[in-house]
C-alpha cells in the first residue's frame, strides 16, 4: 500500500515535530512551575507554538492542492495530446480482425474478445496487405507498433515530471510490452527462420502466436484507455470508434 505524503513543502515534517515537541515539553514545564505568571505565560507558548504548527500545516494543504490542481491540469493536456495516437493504434488493432469489408462501429471495450483473437489466429502475416505499397501486414505492423511505441516515449519525456505515479507506470508497462513482443521483429524471425531452412512464418502458427502476443498486450492498453477516459473532459473519451475492415480495397489507420 502507498503512504499519502502528509506535507508537500521539503523539510516541514521534520520542523511539524520538532515544534511538536517544542510544545509539548514546554507545555509539561508550565505545569511544574509553582509560579502562576510564569505558568501563565510558558503555558500561552506552549499554545502559540501550537498554533505555529497548526498554521504551518494549512499553508502547506494549500500549496498541495494548488499545485495538484495545476498537475492535474497539465496531465489533461498530456492525455489531449495522446488521444489521437492511441485512438489510431486501437483502431489499428481492431481493423487486423475486421474481415468483414465494410467499416465497423464498434465500443473500445467489446474489441478484444474471443471473435478477435480467433481472427488474428487466421491472420497469415506475411500476407501482402492493402496498405500504401502493398508491404506485407508484418511490416506495418511492426512500424505501426514502432510508432506507437515513439509517441508514448515523447509523451513520457514531456511530461514525466508531473504526470500521475500511476499514469507513468502504465505508459512504462505498455512501452515494455512492446519491446518484449515479437509485433516488432516479425521480420526478424522471418529471416532468421529462413536462414534455418525453415519455411518461415507463415500458416497458422504465426496467426497463433500473433494472437497470444496480443492477448497479452490487450491488458495494460486497456488500462492506459481507461485512465485517459477518466481523466479527460467528458466527451473526449475513446469509448466508440469507427473500425475499417482488413479486406477492404484499402486501408486506413
């Protein structure tokens, strides 16, 4: 469980206590003097340190909730920015297992279900596709997932300092599940199956592992599509999209 900072300021927690007990033992030395002026008056210090610290604490649940609110502010902003990149990749992602060859008005969180992985099982991804050059679907999709992968990082570099702890985790865990997933070295192991006398990775286990690859990677992005839906203003969230098909005479994306 993560402990809540109880001051924001460097240093006060450290000055709370150590007026704390100023007080408090100046508190205790009033009630041991016999003279009642001098008890009088170690007692109103005692209870002006007090009030020191009880000051000290508003100021700083002040400047707490200001500069929240301000990274608050700033975080939206970020997420604005990223809202098209990410839109685009579930988009992306929806279309691969949309062979229907018509557009489709799908919701975000009905995307990812046994209907598409079963699609993408029957994927052959050295398949040449319907995209700008007709470059095979393992191609674009390791530069799609390539570019994904630049936009997240250039939003962390931008805004790491004042971004939610959380928000930074789930950006680092969806950049690590694309470093780690073969999305982005279909070529590679295409090659170097080929160089094994091995036909390479075509028929339905490629499709299959494609499809556990993406399973996998469903989790965290979902995730990142529900922390930017809440933190954006309503009417900005990713909720319903409009899906292009893989068979059409051309995609988009």
């Amino acid at each position: 469980m993560k402990l809540k900072k109880i001051v924001s300021v460097p240093n006060l927690g450290m000055s709370v206590i150590a007026l704390l007990l100023l007080s408090a033992i100046v508190f205790v030395i009033s009630l041991c003097i016999t003279n009642s002026w001098w008890s009088g008056f170690m007692a109103g210090l005692a209870t002006e340190i007090f009030g020191i610290v009880v000051t000290l604490l508003f100021v700083d649940f002040v400047l707490e909730k200001r500069d929240e609110s301000k990274r608050r502010r700033i975080e939206v902003i970020a997420f604005s920015q990223m809202r098209k990149d990410l839109q685009s990749h579930i988009h992306f992602l929806a279309m691969l297992a949309n062979v229907s060859g018509e557009d489709r008005n799908t919701s975000v969180n009905e995307i990812f279900n046994d209907e598409y992985f079963e699609e993408i099982s029957a994927l052959d991804i050295m398949e040449r596709s319907n995209y700008v050059l007709k470059a095979p679907w393992c191609d674009i999709i390791r530069e799609h997932f390539m570019r994904f992968h630049r936009q997240i990082s250039e939003i962390l570099d931008r805004y790491i300092m004042v971004l939610d702890i959380d928000t930074i985790d789930l950006l680092e865990e969806v950049k690590s599940s694309v470093n780690h997933s073969i999305m982005v070295r279909l070529r590679e192991l295409q090659k170097a199956m080929e160089d094994f006398g091995v036909s390479g990775l075509k028929g339905p286990k490629a499709g299959e592992l494609l499809a556990k690859q993406l399973k996998e990677y469903a989790s965290p992005l979902m995730k990142l599509v529900e922390r930017h839906n809440t933190v954006t203003p309503a009417g900005e969230q990713i909720d319903k999209i409009q899906v292009g098909s893989r068979k059409a005479d051309s995609v988009y994306f």
